[in-house]
C-alpha cells in the first residue's frame, strides 16, 4: 500500500482559493453591517475580525498556493527562502486574530453595559410608549366622557333655563343676606316689576310682615327648607299679594348656608275666590234664616199693625191714647220694612223679570239723590257708555241696588264731601254691563272688608242704617246672575297712584234677547 | 549610604567595557520559529474557545450566533490539527517521503507509522478550515438580514 500526496496537494490549493473567496464574502457582509449600524460594538469588532482572518487566510492560501507551485516547478530552494517568511507572516496573523478576539473581551463587557442600557432604555421606551397609549385612549375616552357630560349638562341647562323662564309661579334665588340674586319673568310679574329693568329686590322687601320673614327664616336655617309656607308680598304697589312658598337652603362644602332657591305661587285669586264662596255660602245660610225669622213676624206684625189702625178708631186724636197707638203704627211699618228687606236679601219676595236698560235707572236715581249729594259738597261725574245694551231683571230691585250703594258713598264723603263717579261699560266680548259707583270717601278698612256684605253689619251710627243695604243688594245682584266687585283704595284710570275711597262694580249679563240679535247681525 | 552608591556604578561600568559577559543580546536559535507559531496557534485556539464561551453564555440570540460558535469549534479543530500537523512534521526525515515522478506525485514511503498517519491527515486541514469559513460565512450572512429585518420593523 503506497499512500501518495497529491490529495493533498489538491485539497490544499482547491481550499486555499475557497478560503480567500469565503473570507472576503464574510468581509463584505461586514462592512454591510458596519454601514447599516456603525455604533454596534459587536459588528465592529467582527468586521475587525474578518480583515484580520482574511489577510490571514490570503496569506496563508496565497503562500499554500506559492509552494505548491513552487515544489511542482522543482523551485524547492526557492520555497525554502520563502517558507520562513510566511510561516511568520501567519504567525503574526494568528496572533492578530487572537488579540482582536482579546479586544473583543474589553469591547463586549463595554458593550453588554450599554447593551444592558439600551435594553433598559428599551424596555423604559416601551413602557412608556404603553403609557402613552394607555394616555391616549384614556384622553380619547376622556374626551367623549366630555363630549357627553357637555352635552348633558346642556340639555340640564336648557331644560333648567326653560323651566325657570317659562314657570308661571315666581322662581328666585337669593344669598344669604336674602338678597334676590335672580328672579324669573313670572316673578316680577306678579310683583308688578318690568322683566326687562329689574329691581334689586330683598326678601325684607318682598315680605309685607317682618314676622313672616322671620318664621321663614328661622324654619330654612333649622330644616334647611321651607314647605307650603304661606307669605304676604308686597307688589310694586304697595298692595299686598297672597303666595305660597317653598324654599330649599344652599350650602356651601363646609354645610354653610350661602342662600336659597325658593318656587312661590300666587294664591291671591284662589284666596279671594275661596273667601267669596266662604261669604256666599254665609250669605245662604244667614239668608235662609231670615227668611224663616220674617215669614214668622210677618204674621203677627201684620196682626199687630192691624190692630193698632183699628183702635186708634176707638179714640179720640187728641188723646194720649190715640198718639200711643200711632207709635204703635210707625213702629209696626218700620219692623214691616225690616222684614221686607229681610225678604228681599233672601230673594223670597215676587220678581217680574224684563228689560230693563241700566242708564234709564241711574239716570231716575241720580235725579232723586243729586239735591242731596249737593248738600254735602258731593259732586256727580256720569261716565255712561255710548252703547250700553239692556240686561233682564226686575227694575225696581236694580234702582234700589243703585240707592242703596249711592247712599253709602254719600255716607263716606258726607264730611269732607267729595266726587261721586257713576260709570258704565260694555264688555263685547264677556257680553256683560258694567256700573260702577265710585267714591272719593274715606274708604273701606281692610279689617272689614270681607264683612260689608254681612247682615245687619254696618259703620252707621244706630238709627241711620239697618246693615242690610248692601247685603239686600249682594241677593238682588246674585239673582240677576252678576257680581259685585268691591275695590277699595281705588286706582283710578290715567294714575299710577292708589287714591282713598271706593269702588263697587256691579257686573250683570246684557239680555239673551240681545244676545240673539246681535248674533244674528253677525251671522 | 555610600555603598548604595559605589554598587550600582561599578555593576554599569562591568556591564559597558564587559558586553559579553552581560549577555545583554539574545540569540535566536532555528527551533524558535516552530514554536512561536506553536504558541500562536495555541493562543488562536485560545481566543477562540474563550468567543465561543462568552457567547454562548451570552443572551445574543439569533440563528447567527449559533454559526459562529459552530466556526469556532471548527477552527479550533483545525488549530489542534495543525498543531499536531506542525509537531509530526518535526518527526519526519526526507527518507520518509519519494518523488521519484516529481512533487505532484510523491507518496509516503512504507511502512505507515502513527506520525506519518497524522502528517498526512494535518495535510488535509482545509477539510476542516473551509467548512469554518463557510459558517463564518453564513454566520455574517444571518447577522445582516436579522439587522435588515430589524431596520425594516
């Protein structure tokens, strides 16, 4: 068995020359990653690497392939000059290739902690950048949280705006001084104030009683709200309005009061009304029993005057006798006018309905008082419509409505005398007349306003009036299906001021017959 | 304090008139260059194993690392094998080898020993040395499209 070298020789120069190609392939990979990333310890060091390997690997194929040449051209001597020189050019290279591997020790332990702070940075960056996510999403979600709390707090708003400028009781706010900070169009309407110049309003100001305003006061302080209370406010006027409020305390974070919102609701009318059906249902009733009491001493007055007339037959007129049974009479038809006023107040007595045009009776009616409204410096003024239609009803009960209210407005300038205003109106569209009595008199107190129409309740002195008069016209005005509207002070027309004295407006439907004919004309 | 003085004066002035006997030059004999290279070969296979160490202790991850270790090992391989290839050749004599028909076709003279095996396989060291080219080779080739991709990302 012969083992020959040229194998060897072969694989020697084939593998030189795949070393040198192989060497620069990964040169260039090398230097493509020192470009891409010139900052990277790791490519730096192996693109060092590779030069180092690839001088290495060219010198030593380069003096592989030199000798092969050489001993195959029979040049031994040549080889043999040049072997040391690259045997030691390789050493060196190995050499090289280990201290750049040495470098790589120092380098990597440099580059593993930059590494390690990158990774931190890294990690840090991508943390940051979840945050900045998370941030974004939730500044997103905050956005429409926003957006949507925006909106709803427009619609609050707007429904808050509408229910306190289109309220038609009084809204209001107020500090804790009870200064009104804020007052609807509602409110200052029925203070009588203008919407568009609104006073600056307190509730010391609105409250007519400072009793009032204290109990309200003192209830908002212990229960921190007010139900259902019942208040007197002064109007622009001076007069007085009835209102129910309901208040709720405002507190500031530390429970504070800092003032209150308050809902009050004008109960002048439904007061009024309730009073007038308190007095009609006083009137039936009292009515109903002087009925019973003078159909009971109607009888027997009628015995006794009878009776009286009789006897006064029976004496001479000069005796004493005779004037006592005369007394007797006076006295027994005065009781008899009682009655029938006590009658007539309860609508007991006969009426013949017709006609009846309301001038014609104020005209027969101020023909027989003005010589005594004259007496008493009291001067007549005639306000008569142009067109006042009839109404039905009994005239003569109408006349003595006219006296009766007449004589009470003399009664109230008698002393100091005065103006006595007789006006009527037509209201077209409530197809009612209107005849009003007006007086400049001292006027009705307020105490006993809601008791003129009570029976025998009067301010005359005894023996000038019975206290029916207007009680008998309050039935006879009733019976006619009117009212009587009493307005005392009076504000008369073209004056903002309020003015002493009376004003009793008898309202009566015209006739139906009027009424047809009218809406014929229409029609 | 004098003699301090006088000592080293009197050794510089023997070692300026008497050169040969400092023996301040030293001679480099014929066997120094075989074992240089020797060393530098061990020193590679040195450096080497400490790369393919510290990168395998290392979190670099990737399909390249793992090329490279594979060219460390190889190189190592072929490190030892040229070291063993270095030393047998200093065991051989010229009788060892003939040419008679020329270089290309001399041949190993019988009879085979263990020293002339290992000469002649340390003559194919190339079988080892081109596959760890190659890997280094696709080692770097793996490290740039990992970097290409990165970028892209």
């Amino acid at each position: 068995m012969e083992m020959y070298m040229l194998p060897s020789v072969i694989t020697d120069i084939i593998g030189s020359q795949l070393m040198i190609i192989l060497s620069f392939l990964s040169l260039r990979y090398t230097f493509l990653l020192i470009r891409k990333d010139p900052d990277n310890f790791l490519w730096g060091f192996l693109h060092y690497f590779c030069i180092t390997l690839a001088i290495f690997a060219i010198s030593r194929a380069v003096g592989h392939m030199v000798k092969q040449a050489l001993l195959i051209s029979d040049q031994k001597e040549i080889w043999q000059m040049l072997s040391p020189l690259s045997g030691g050019v390789n050493t060196l290279l190995m050499i090289s290739v280990a201290a750049v591997t040495i470098y790589y020790h120092k380098g990597v332990e440099g580059y593993r902690a930059i590494q390690k702070k990158a990774d931190s940075l890294r990690r840090a960056n991508r943390r940051l950048e979840e945050a900045g996510t998370t941030m974004k999403e939730m500044n997103l979600h905050l956005e429409e949280m926003v957006e949507t709390r925006t909106q709803d707090l427009a619609l609050s708003e707007e429904k808050f705006r509408n229910f306190f400028h289109n309220s038609k009781d009084m809204v209001f706010f107020c500090d804790e001084a009870g200064i009104i900070l804020d007052m609807n169009k509602a409110g200052l309407e029925m203070l009588d104030y203008s919407d568009k110049n609104p006073p600056h309003l307190s509730l010391n100001h609105l409250f007519s009683e400072e009793s009032g305003l204290k109990d309200f006061n003192t209830t908002l302080t212990s229960q921190r709200f007010v139900e259902d209370f019942e208040a007197e406010f002064v109007k622009k006027d001076g007069s007085i309005i009835y209102s129910l409020l309901s208040a709720t305390a405002l507190a500031d974070e530390k429970g504070k009061l800092i003032g209150c919102e308050g809902i009050a609701k004008d109960l002048t009318r439904l007061k009024t009304m309730t009073s007038q059906m308190i007095s009609t249902e006083k009137m039936a009733s009292v009515g109903q029993m002087a009925a019973g009491v003078a159909h009971e001493i109607n009888t027997p007055l009628g015995i006794i005057l009878g009776y009286a007339q009789l006897m006064k037959d029976d004496f001479p007129p000069e005796s004493e006798t005779f004037e006592n049974l005369v007394v007797v009479e006076r006295q027994s038809q005065a009781c008899r006018k009682i009655v029938a006023d006590l009658l007539k107040f309860s609508r007991q007595s006969a009426s013949s309905p017709q006609d009846v045009d309301i001038h014609e009776i104020l005209i027969d009616v101020l023909a027989i008082v003005e010589h005594n409204l004259h007496l008493d410096h009291i001067d007549i003024v005639r306000c008569f419509a142009e067109e006042l239609p009839v109404v039905t009803g009994d005239e003569e009960k109408l006349r003595q409505v006219f006296v009766n209210l007449i004589n009470n407005a003399q009664h109230a300038m008698e002393d100091e005398g005065g103006v006595l205003t007789i006006r009527t109106t037509y209201l077209e569209e409530e197809q009612m007349i209107t005849a009003s009595i007006i007086d400049t008199g001292t006027g009705i107190d307020l105490n006993i306003k809601n008791r003129i129409f009570d029976p025998f309740f009067t301010t005359k002195s005894v023996g000038k009036g019975t206290g029916l008069g207007l009680s008998v016209s309050y039935g006879i005005i009733e019976d006619h299906r009117g009212t009587i509207i009493v307005e005392s002070p009076v504000m008369y027309e073209n004056s903002c001021q309020l003015t002493p004295g009376t004003a009793m407006h008898i309202r009566i439907p015209v006739s139906e017959q009027k009424k047809i004919s009218e809406e014929g004309q229409n029609g | 304090m004098r003699k301090y003085f006088i000592l080293p004066c009197i050794v510089l002035i023997c070692c300026i008139l008497l050169p040969e006997q400092s023996m301040a030059l030293q001679t480099h004999s014929e066997p120094e260059g075989i074992y240089v290279h020797q060393m530098a070969h061990v020193l590679y296979m040195a450096a080497l194993g400490y790369l393919f160490w510290d990168t395998k202790r290392s979190t670099f991850a990737g399909q390249g690392w793992v090329y490279l270790r594979i060219f460390c090992v190889l190189t190592i391989l072929w490190n030892f094998l040229a070291v063993i290839g270095h030393a047998s050749s200093s065991h051989l004599r010229p009788e060892d080898f003939t040419h008679v028909n020329g270089y290309l076709f001399s041949k190993v003279n019988m009879p085979l020993t263990f020293v002339k095996v290992i000469y002649y396989a340390a003559k194919l060291d190339h079988l080892l040395a081109v596959p760890a080219m190659l890997f280094l080779y696709l080692s770097l080739r793996s490290f740039y499209k990992d970097a290409v991709k990165d970028g892209d990302n």
